[in-house]
C-alpha cells in the first residue's frame, strides 16, 4: 500500500510546527521540480489562475526574486507590493491592506515583515495561503529549507551529518529555523560565535556551542556561515570587522588545517574579508550558487504543495510543460 505524503496544511510560517514528514515531503517535492530550471522554456501550468501576491515590508532582492521566478516557473499570476508603495505607509494596518487584496480575490501571500510573528499573525486571519519570507529574528523556513536540500545533494543525507552554524546567531531567522529543520532531520548542530551574538540559553534548542571557530571546523562536515546583521544591531556586538575576521572569519588557512574537507554554506547577502573570505566563497568546498538554485524549485514546491498540489504528482507536473 503505497503511503500517503503528509499535508503542509493552509500556511507555512516556520519550521518549528512541522512534523519531520513534512519537512521530507517539501525536499522530495522539489527534486523534480529542479529538472523545470534546466528547460529552454522553464514554466509548467501547475498553478495557472492562482494569483500570488508579494508583500514585502523589508528590503529583499534574492528571496523576492526567487519567489517570482518560483511563481513564473508555475504559471501563476504575481503581484509585488512593497511597503514603500502600499497604504502601509499612510497609516493603515497589515490586516486591512491583507483584507483588501483579499477582495480582489488571491489565492496565497508570501511575506516578507520586521516583527516576529508577522506571518502567523496574518495567516490567522485571512484565508488565503501565507507563506514566511521571514520575520523579524523568528524564522526564514524557505531557506533553511533549500540548505538542506543542497547539504542533502552534496552529501547524500541529512541525518547523522554535523552541521555549524557561524556567525550573527543571535539576528539570525535563518540559523533559527535552520535549527528547527536539521534537528528534526536527524542532524546534529552546533553553532559558534562570539557570545554576544549568541542568544541566551540557545543551548535549549538541542544545539552544541563551540566558543572558538577552529573547533567548531574541526568537528563540522558543514559551516553554514551566516553575515553579521548590522541592520538588526543596536549597539557595538563586536570589536571592529577586521576583528571579527581575524578571530571568527572563515578562512581558507583555517579550513587548511580541518582533518577533512567541509562542505561550505551562505544564506547571502555576503559580507566577503568580514565573516568569510573570498577564496572559500569561491572555492571547490562552496556550495553557495548551488543553494540559490535549490530555492528556486525549493519555493517551487512550497507553493505547489500549499495550493494543493499532490507531492506523488510532481514528478508527472515536470511534463506539463514544453521542454
């Protein structure tokens, strides 16, 4: 009998409220989905009629692009709002500008907000689908999502590898549900960094906590190496930045000396000669440009599963379109 793959239910909004199957079931979903990116003509009508809306209240280049090309890819009709040019600035609230295009009939939201919790808040109240683009210092599921899906293509698995998060943890939506995600894989995590940009208690969360980046290379199959957040600060987190890249940065020498080779992660926007240098960005252990496009069909398959798209069929859906 063959099993049913898991529903993502109405909205996803963070890691930290899915079940492992669900976390599977997105990866598995976008596998196919990667082949559509590789195509001349790189659209499926999978989600034609659906009208998706972009509202991003936070400046984003990468992740709002990603998302349209995701909707492109899937035939669906987009609209991108950004705070600057939308009633949000002339006084009105989230919910009423959300009620409002829900009049004009759409059928999911990916937002992008500053408040933790934005995204549950919204998704509470309307009933198209919200997807988190990120909010605040909570959760950013879509990325973590695509750096497991490229730790899984580089290594095979996730279960049982060891994975470091370095750097700004403390700002960090992304190291958070990258957290979340890998732990409910079966990995094991550390993070590493200087202990004011490490939140209180993040031992809680189930992770190591290594006070000196040569450990933490050292015991590491992967580095996710996160920037620091200067937008998020509020007073002096570190010395200076040449500082932080002496003690913290993650360099080619330092990857030298590790007893095997690391596989090298970067949600980006990079802060090249700050919390990693150009050689290793570039280098034969960097897998950065590989995660840009596990996002593409990563967000691919968020949104075909939340608009009710069954995972089984994905793979039939890759033929819908030209090639």
């Amino acid at each position: 009998m063959t099993r049913t793959a898991p529903s993502l239910g109405k909205d996803l909004v963070g890691l930290e409220r899915l079940e492992p199957d669900q976390i599977s079931t997105i990866l598995d979903t976008a596998e196919p989905f990667k082949e559509i990116s590789e195509r001349r003509i790189k659209k499926v009508p999978v989600l034609r009629g659906k009208t998706i809306v972009n509202l991003f209240f936070e400046p984003s280049t990468r992740t709002r692009v990603s998302f349209e090309f995701a909707e492109k890819r899937l035939s669906a009709d987009t609209v991108n709002i950004s705070s600057s040019g939308s009633s949000v600035v002339k006084g009105e609230t989230l919910v009423d500008t959300a009620r409002n295009l829900e009049a004009m009939k759409i059928d999911m939201v990916v937002m992008r907000h500053g408040s933790s919790g934005a995204a549950s808040f919204l998704a509470d109240r309307i009933p198209s689908s919200v997807v988190n683009a990120g909010d605040g210092g909570h959760e950013h599921p879509t990325q973590a999502l695509l750096d497991m899906l490229t730790i899984r293509d580089t290594l095979g698995r996730i279960s049982g590898i060891k994975v470091c998060l370095v750097g700004d943890i403390l700002h960090s939506r992304v190291a958070r549900s990258n957290i979340f995600g890998l732990l409910k894989l079966g990995a094991e995590v550390a993070v590493c960094g200087p202990r004011t940009l490490l939140p209180r208690g993040v031992e809680e969360l189930g992770v190591s906590v290594f006070g000196r980046i040569e450990d933490a290379i050292e015991w590491a199959d992967v580095l996710n190496v996160l920037r620091l957040q200067f937008e998020r600060m509020k007073a002096g987190y570190v010395p200076s930045l040449r500082e932080y890249n002496r003690v913290w940065g993650v360099s080619s020498a330092r990857l030298d000396a590790a007893p095997k080779d690391l596989v090298i992660l970067h949600p980006g926007p990079m802060n090249r000669g700050v919390e990693i240098d150009s050689d290793v960005a570039d280098g034969p252990h960097s897998v950065i440009l590989n995660q840009v496009t596990n996002g593409v069909a990563i967000r691919m398959a968020v949104l075909y599963l939340l608009a009710g798209g069954v995972p089984e069929a994905a793979e039939a859906a890759k033929g819908g379109g030209e090639s």
